[in-house]
C-alpha cells in the first residue's frame, strides 16, 4: 500500500513537472537575448521559477531551462556585465596614437621656435671649464686633477 502511494505521488509529481516545463519552457526560450528587455518583474519571476525548477531532478530540466538558469547566474548581465564594448581596443589605440602624434608635433614646434645652443655648449667652453677646475685642484683624488688623469673632463662636444 504504501509503494502505491509512494508511485502515485512521484507519477503526480512528474505531471506538475512536464506542466510547469510547457509552461515556462516558453519564458526561458533564448533568454540569453531578450534578458535586458524583459521588466525587472519579469526576471525576477523567471528567476524565481528557475530556482524552484531546480531543487527538483535536474535530469526533468529541458536544455533550454538549464541554459536559462546558468545565464542567471554567470551570464553577463547586471555587475558581470562587460565595462568595454567590442572595438573599445581599437578606440584606446588610436587616442593613445593621437596623443603620441600631438605630442610630438608640439615638441617640434617648440624645438624650431627655440633659440640656438646656449653659448656655454661649446668645446672652447668646456675645455676652459677643464682649466678652471685644473687651476681650483677640483677632485684630486679621482678626477680632473688627479696625477696622471687620462680623461676628457669635462669636454663632450665634438
């Protein structure tokens, strides 16, 4: 007595089920793509039917409901939603080359637009500096005026 009662419950279960899957198998059709025009009482009632649907086998799910229910809850839409647009890279590209290109085109203009060499990057300038610092024994350990400096000190222009 009590296995019959025992099926007929599961029998009766399954019926709700196979309704309920006529029903809402409709309402979760390519959710993917209508899921930003549905109303937020519409997802949340989709959302809800889902979860309901879910604490029962999993095997009773049609394909269109367990796709449904893992784009509720992983699908890109809401926080998870992407911040860039497809071709965003190209964009931040092309400002980034921009900037490069305006940049460069204004540090021309000031370097044309700018005096001659100062008169103290000269080569008489720095060997006379050289001298001076010859004359004031500046780094006599290492430097200009150590004993036997091999170097150039201070003397970079050609």
């Amino acid at each position: 007595m009590l296995r019959t009662v025992a099926t007929r419950t599961r029998v009766g279960a399954a019926r709700v089920i196979q309704r309920r899957n006529a029903s809402s198998n409709v309402a979760v059709q390519n959710l993917e793509s209508r899921w930003k025009t549905l109303s937020t009482a519409e997802q949340n009632t989709i959302a809800k039917q889902l979860e309901e649907a879910q604490k029962g086998d999993w095997k009773a799910l049609s394909l269109d409901e367990k796709k449904a229910a893992y784009y509720i809850a992983f699908g890109a839409h809401g926080p998870r939603e992407p911040l860039t647009k497809p071709g965003h890279g190209m964009k931040v590209l092309t400002g980034v080359i921009g900037v490069l290109a305006a940049s460069g085109a204004l540090f021309y203009a000031i370097r044309l637009g700018g005096q001659e060499k100062p008169h103290t990057v000269s080569k008489e300038w720095e060997e006379a500096t050289n001298e001076y610092l010859k004359s004031q024994n500046s780094n006599p350990i290492s430097g200009i005026s150590s004993e036997g400096y091999k170097g150039t000190g201070y003397v970079v222009s050609k």
